[in-house]
C-alpha cells in the first residue's frame, strides 16, 4: 500500500494529510460531508466562532454513528435470536 500526500479543505482551512491510495476518495468525500453540514449549521444558527460550529457537528456525528451502530447490534441480536428459533425447531422436527 501506498501513501499520498493530499490537502482537504474543510471550513477554509487547509490540512495536509497522508493517507492510503484506496482511502483518499473516502478521505475526500468525507470533508466535502464536514463542509456541507458546518454550512446547514451557519445558516441554521446565528454561531460566528467555526469552533461552535465544529462542536456542535461533533455532537451530531456522534450521535448519528451512535445511533446506527445500536441498529447493527440490534439487528444482529435479532439474526442470532432467528438462528437460535430455527435450531430449536429443526431439533423439535427431528424428534
């Protein structure tokens, strides 16, 4: 794997980054994502100071991968419980 050296632009400023070949679209996509939401926020909020801004999209984000991370759980526990139902019952057939 190879590294390159990029600049992203996120809420104008510009930060010099090293990532991998395979990572850099995603690398990419994700700040055009931090600009797009920082700018919803400016125009939702009467906010000045970019490190508000910043907070407040942390407290998003988190929230957010939070959020879907409990549905990843919950739908696994669920596929367990059904894998689980279904032995049960293939063990009840079979006696």
């Amino acid at each position: 794997m190879s590294e390159l050296s990029i600049k992203v632009n996120i809420a104008n400023r510009v930060y010099p980054l090293s990532v991998q070949r395979e990572e850099e679209e995603e690398v990419r996509k994700a700040a055009a994502y931090i600009n797009e939401r920082i700018k919803a926020l400016e125009s939702s909020f009467a906010v000045k100071d970019k490190l508000d801004l910043f907070a407040m999209l942390a407290l998003e984000m988190t929230l957010e991968k939070g959020h879907g991370k409990e549905e990843l759980v919950n739908e696994q526990v669920s596929d367990r419980i059904q894998d689980l139902i279904n032995r049960i019952d293939a063990q009840l057939v079979a006696k």
